[in-house]
C-alpha cells in the first residue's frame, strides 16, 4: 500500500486504511453502545452524550431534555448504525471508501465513543501518563486510539 496515513482523500471519497481486526473492535464497541443508549437507563455514564443545556435552571434543562433527548438519541442512533454498517462492508478489505456523510457518522460515533469512555475513565484535562501496569491502562489506550482517530477524521474532513 505504501501509505502511512490512515485517512485521506481522493477523488471518489475518503479512503479509510483500518485493519480489519481494528474494524471489528469499534464495531463491537459501537454495538455496545447503541445497545446501552437504547436502553434508557439514564445512566451517568451518557451524561456527555446529553448533556445540561441550562446548568444554572434545573426547571429549563428538565424542559429543554424532554423536548430535545429524542432528537439527540434519533441522531446518535443513526451515526451508530451507520457507522457500524460501513465499517463491516468488505470486512477483509484494508481500505475501505467512504462518503462525506459517512465520514460525518464515524467522527459522530467516534466522538460518542471517546465521551462515554472519558465518562468512564473520569478523564480530566492533562490527565497523567498511566503506567501499563495500571489495571485501566486497556481502557485509556483504547480512549487515545479512538482520540487518534478521531484526529485523522477531522484533519482530513476540515
């Protein structure tokens, strides 16, 4: 292939070089998510996916959610499933081509993905280098590829 890069574009669209073992582990994770996301239990861990709208008025946020929350969930649904679709066409291809909208829906799945898993790793700004013997260093490794792609999706899109 020749190409370090892992997204770039052409002219028929965003070309994505992701091993096809890497493929399946987002696609499960973002299986994962889809699955808790639906199941409403307004767990804490989504609290950055919907977020407070009015932090100073708990009455307005209340409204703003019961007006908004379908609307956020029908978009991150969407991404979601979307993005999990392109990722498993041509399971064993190297190098998958996407459209602009679906570049959109993995950034917006990505993105999902690093804010629950930030949520769950209580991320904070210039959080510290873990060690690997550190029992969450999966976790926080996981957090930095997805940060690292995510970095290459906004690169190349803007």
């Amino acid at each position: 292939m020749g190409r370090k890069d892992v997204l770039w574009q052409e002219a028929d669209g965003f070309h994505l070089a992701m091993r096809s073992d890497d493929r399946r582990v987002v696609v499960d994770l973002i299986t994962q998510l889809r699955d808790a996301v639906l199941a409403g239990t307004g767990d804490d861990r989504f609290r950055r996916l919907f977020p407070a709208a009015y932090h100073q008025d708990a009455e307005l946020d209340e409204e703003y959610q019961r007006l908004m929350h379908g609307e956020l969930l029908a978009s991150r649904l969407d991404s979601l499933n979307r993005t999990n679709e392109l990722l498993v066409r041509d399971e064993e291809a190297d190098v998958i081509v996407l459209t602009e909208d679906e570049l959109d829906s993995l950034m917006k799945s990505v993105n999902d993905l690093r804010l629950v898993l930030g949520t769950l790793l209580d991320i904070q700004e210039n959080e510290p280098a873990i060690e690997e013997d550190d029992p969450a260093f999966p976790q926080y490794h996981l957090y930095s590829y997805l940060g690292w792609l995510l970095e290459w999706i906004i690169r190349v899109r803007w």
